[in-house]
C-alpha cells in the first residue's frame, strides 16, 4: 500500500490544496486549517450551510495567507493578501461543543470577505496561543487539534470509494470523487473497507492511530469545483450499507479520524503498513 494523494485545507470548509509533500505537526498538517471563518455569533462556517465555501481559494505561506474567490450570485469576488495576525485582537469561537480563544485577522478582511460572501463573516487564525484538544473519549492521552471538527487527520482509501461508487452507480445514481469526503490521506493498494481493521499504521516513517470512523454529513453531497449541492449522493448509499453500530459513532461511515504520535514528514508515494489491527473491524448496523 501507498499514499496516492494528500491534501490540506488552509481556511477551514475552503478549497483543498494537493502538494506532494507535507509536514506533519502533532495537530495534523502544517497549515491545515489554521485559518476559520466564523458568523456574528462566532460560531464557525461550514459548507453545510453555505456550500459557495467551497470556492475559497487560500495559499499560505510563511507571511500569510493569499486568498482568492469567484464572483457567485451578484456578490463580488476578488483576492487578497491576508498577513499572519499579531494575535493582539483576540477571539472566543466555536468548532462544534469547544471553545477557541483565535487571533482575528482584521476589520479590513473582515469586511473584505463579508462583501465576497454576501454575509457577515470574520476571519480567525488559530495561532500559538490557540488551544484545543481531541475528546478524550477517543485517546488515551491529549492530543492538539486546530480547526479540524474533530481530529488531527482524516484517512480513507481509493478501494473503498471504488466500492461506494459501484454500489452509487448500480442503484442508477452518479459516481462522487474523493474530494467530497476532504481526506487529508488518500491510500490506494488497499482492499475495500479494510481500513475498518487498522488500528494503528505506518504512513513511511510516521505512526498514527485510527481512533474513531468518520461519520458523514451534507458536505459530502456538496460539488467541491462547483461550491452547489449536487443531490442525495453519497450519503444515501453510506446510509444503506454503512451505518454505524456503535452508539458512540452514530451516523453513515466514510474515512477515519487519526491521530499522529509524532511529527515527521508524509509524502505521496510513502508506503503504508499496519502495525496493529483493530480485532473485528467496526461494528456496523443490520
């Protein structure tokens, strides 16, 4: 087995971006959602509700943050320079149940990116002051998070999209790319659904734990080049056969949630091996 593609999404719910090569930190990729847009409320903004993020283009690079976003809907588009914040200017947002205090990027963006969206929104950038760790209902030990919702990285297999896919198509609907899921690790050579039995794995040199199944939601029927939804697929086939049997980790699986026991650097081509395997796979409802 091998790594077939990596991604890292910049601005949380925006566009991924596909290097050959990236630096694992002990909260996931360097510059993997270290950046978020939130409401009025502070609250962050998601593709579930305002699938156009999708089009967010973001390229960081040691100063910052060079964004760019199509004119959608009678809203102006535009790009801008965005310099990494002093984190004088401090905000309480929320990625779900936790609390972050961020560094706020800046009135002028603020603004900027408000007129581009045609809503209010602020730009935060979760920075070395920033805080937050994984549920320890799921590790052993704390471990950091950014943005993500939940956890470091998220994994998944071609062999598996291969499988969702013929089952998509055999019931007459249309076959969904792997970015719809947002992976940060895409492994091919696998076979399907095995990953429901790793544990633990070898990504070249790195280790990481596979600690709970990614549990799907309206992201994924979201048409990533697009920024539309794009009807019920995948999750109504995710519903039939993948639904979960564990009342911890309800809801329709695709991927799984890891966490990095150190830092290194994963690159595409890197070999990946099981360590340890999870006796039983995970148990799925009948």
């Amino acid at each position: 087995m091998q790594v077939s593609t990596l991604a890292i999404h910049p601005v949380k719910g925006g566009r991924a971006r596909h290097p050959d090569a990236a630096v694992l930190e002990p909260m996931g990729f360097a510059d993997d959602r270290r950046w978020m847009l939130v409401d009025e409320t502070g609250r962050f903004l998601s593709q579930r509700e305002y699938p156009p993020l999708a089009l967010l283009d973001a390229e960081p690079d040691e100063d910052g943050l060079h964004l760019s976003f199509p004119g959608i809907g009678g809203s102006d588009g535009g790009e801008r320079f965005v310099a990494l914040p002093d984190g004088d200017e401090r905000l309480s947002v929320t990625v779900w149940s936790d609390t972050v205090d961020a560094a706020s990027a800046g009135e002028d963006t603020d603004a900027a990116l408000s007129r581009w969206l045609g809503r209010a929104v602020r730009l935060v950038h979760f920075d070395d002051r920033a805080r937050r760790s994984v549920s320890r209902d799921w590790t052993s030990e704390d471990a950091p998070v950014g943005f993500a919702d939940g956890f470091p990285l998220l994994v998944a297999t071609t062999a598996s999209l291969r499988d969702l896919n013929r089952r998509i198509v055999s019931a007459g609907g249309e076959a969904v790319p792997m970015s719809r899921f947002r992976p940060n690790i895409v492994v091919d050579g696998a076979a399907p659904l095995a990953e429901d039995e790793w544990a633990t794995i070898a990504v070249g040199d790195v280790v990481l734990d596979l600690v709970k199944p990614c549990a799907r939601c309206a992201v994924t029927t979201v048409d990533q080049d697009e920024g539309r939804r794009a009807g019920k697929e995948p999750l109504a086939t995710l519903a039939r056969f993948r639904r979960s049997g564990e009342p911890r980790a309800p809801g329709a699986l695709f991927g799984w949630n890891a966490v990095p026991r150190e830092g290194g650097r994963i690159r595409v081509g890197d070999p990946v091996r099981v360590i340890e395997a999870r006796e039983g796979g995970w148990p799925l409802a009948l």
